[in-house]
C-alpha cells in the first residue's frame, strides 16, 4: 500500500457491529442489535455512507451474510479503501469502482483481476490502491458466512 497523506482522506471508518457502529451504515434499517435483516439499497445513497444488500445478521463485532449473495455500496473519497473481513465457509468478492470492475491502476493488493477474490482467513483486505478523490465501491459477495467488521481508508 502506497503513502498515505489522511489530509485528502475524506471517509471514516464505517463500522458494521452494533457494538461499534457510529451511524454510517445508510440503510433505513441501520444496524439493529443481534437481528437478522433483509436489506435493499435505496434509490438514494449518500456520501460516506455504507449500503448492504441480501440478508444479513447484525453481531456486535461484525455482519454477517446470511443469503447466499450480498452486496455493499459505499460513495467514499480516499485513495486506498481496505475491509476486516473473514468466511468460514469461503465466500468470493467482486468489487467495482464507479461501476468498472477493478483494473491494474486501481486494484488493491488482495484482490485478483478478471476473476473474484476469495475470502476466507479475518484479517484485512486491500480492495483498492488508486489516487485520491471521490468514487464509489460495490462489493458484491457470493456465500453466506462472509462476515464484515469494517472498512478502513487510506
């Protein structure tokens, strides 16, 4: 991962345990404690904002994907977006920036290009290493047990 400079980074961590969460997860549901939600996106996201799709289980340390597929939208500005993540079962992420699948400029070093990236040890993930400025991701996921505990940028 390359230099950061946290002045040109414009996002917060978005937590997605209730136990640690501080409002960021858009959906009109939010993060209800040990509940297990069917989440849609809306028609309006906003920025800095984290979005999930597919059912999910709110813990308090992460969510965990319950559907077999799920998906994160997240309008963010920063250069390098990473995730704490694990599966225990091996889930497999594609992840697109402003609706382009990830390239040789802006892919992060965890991920694989043309093909998903699979997830399955916790610990956290590069998903993106590009330039700084104001983009958006979409993590789609495929497997349940895909846990998220955060995003972090740099």
């Amino acid at each position: 991962i390359s230099d950061v400079n946290f002045s040109k980074v414009g996002t917060p961590e978005i937590y997605f345990g209730y136990g640690f969460a501080r409002g960021n997860v858009g959906n009109k549901e939010g993060l209800p404690p040990g509940q297990t939600v069917d989440y849609k996106l809306p028609k309006e996201i906003k920025f800095n904002y984290a979005y999930l799709e597919g059912t999910w289980k709110v813990n308090n340390d992460d969510s965990e994907l319950i559907s077999d597929e799920g998906k994160i939208v997240l309008p963010y500005s920063a250069k390098v977006v990473n995730i704490v993540a694990g599966s225990e079962h091996g889930s497999e992420i594609e992840v697109f920036v402003d609706n382009e699948p990830l390239n040789d400029e802006n892919k992060g070093s965890d991920m694989e290009l043309d093909k998903p990236t699979k997830i399955n040890d916790f610990k956290i993930y590069n998903l993106i290493d590009f330039e700084y400025g104001t983009h958006t991701i979409q993590v789609n996921i495929k497997g349940k047990g895909f846990k998220i505990n955060t995003f972090t940028f740099g």
